[in-house]
C-alpha cells in the first residue's frame, strides 16, 4: 500500500511540475495576446481628422498636426500618441516642466514599434493628462490610466 501512495503523489506531483513548466512557456505569450486583445491603434492624417473620428482623442492636439499614430487600452486610461508638429513646439494649453516639485514622469504603460522605449526619462512637459517630449516636430504623449485615476480623485475631493 505503501508503494502505490508514493507512486499516486509521485506521478502527481510530476504532473505538477508538467503544468507549472508548461505554464511558465506560455505564460508570456498568453499576456501578450490578452493585452494585444484589449487595445486598439489607429493612424490619422491630420489632427483635426482624429478628433473628428475618435472621442477619445485630446483636445488639446493641434488640428494642423499631421502623421498621428494612437494606442489606447480598452479596459483602462492607458494611451499612447505620436503626431508631427509643424511648428515643432508644444500645443497651446501645454505647458514645459512636470507638475509639482520633484515629480517624476509617469511611466509609459502601453507598447508600440512606433514608440520609443525609454522616453518617460525625457519627459519635457504636459498636455492635459498626459506627459510629452518634444524632439524636433516629433511629439511623443502618454498617459497612464493608473496616474490619471489618482488625479481625477485628488481633483474631485479639492472640489468638495
């Protein structure tokens, strides 16, 4: 009897072990699909187009701004937006600097080829909710649905 319950927990346990293997293979190709599954990216030609055709756009991208690329989370605040500038400076209501004393940048949540890896360490100011960095006419905007969330809350509770 002996024998056959070390056998049972043996062929058990590596049927575990099969699994959790099995698991951590997949595991990153699972999220990445789950992910991909909940965003959408679009491509515009003009500011004024996206705008037109996408609520969720910012207001505050500039209708003359051409080439813009849009990433945005389905299930959350997360967005991403690449647009060229053709005065190669920061839209009007933007402002240079982060907000408040010592604040760092918010993290960039989302990925996309068209979206360079890194950028939130050359934030330069903000638009709205979102963090920017302008390079040359190229302007780089994220926002983070966490960071957003715990703004739109501080806003609400100074309001009441």
């Amino acid at each position: 009897m002996k024998g056959i319950v070390s056998k049972v927990a043996l062929g058990v346990a590596g049927t575990g072990m099969a699994v959790a293997v099995v698991v951590v293979a997949i595991g990153p190709r699972v999220s990445e699909w789950y992910d991909g599954r909940h965003q959408e990216q679009v491509s515009y030609d003009s500011g004024s187009q996206a705008k037109a055709e996408r609520r969720s756009m910012p207001t505050w991208l500039p209708d003359n701004a051409s080439s813009v690329r849009y990433l945005m989370s389905t299930t959350g605040d997360d967005r991403l937006l690449r647009a060229t500038l053709p005065e190669g400076r920061l839209p009007v209501g933007c402002s240079v600097g982060l907000p408040g004393k010592g604040q760092h940048p918010v993290p960039v949540s989302l990925k996309a080829g068209w979206f360079p890896e890194g950028i939130a360490a050359k934030a330069t100011g903000t638009c709205g909710h979102y963090n920017v960095t302008l390079t040359g006419n190229q302007l780089y905007a994220w926002q983070d649905g966490a960071t957003l969330q715990a703004a739109l809350r501080a806003e609400h509770v100074a309001k009441h």
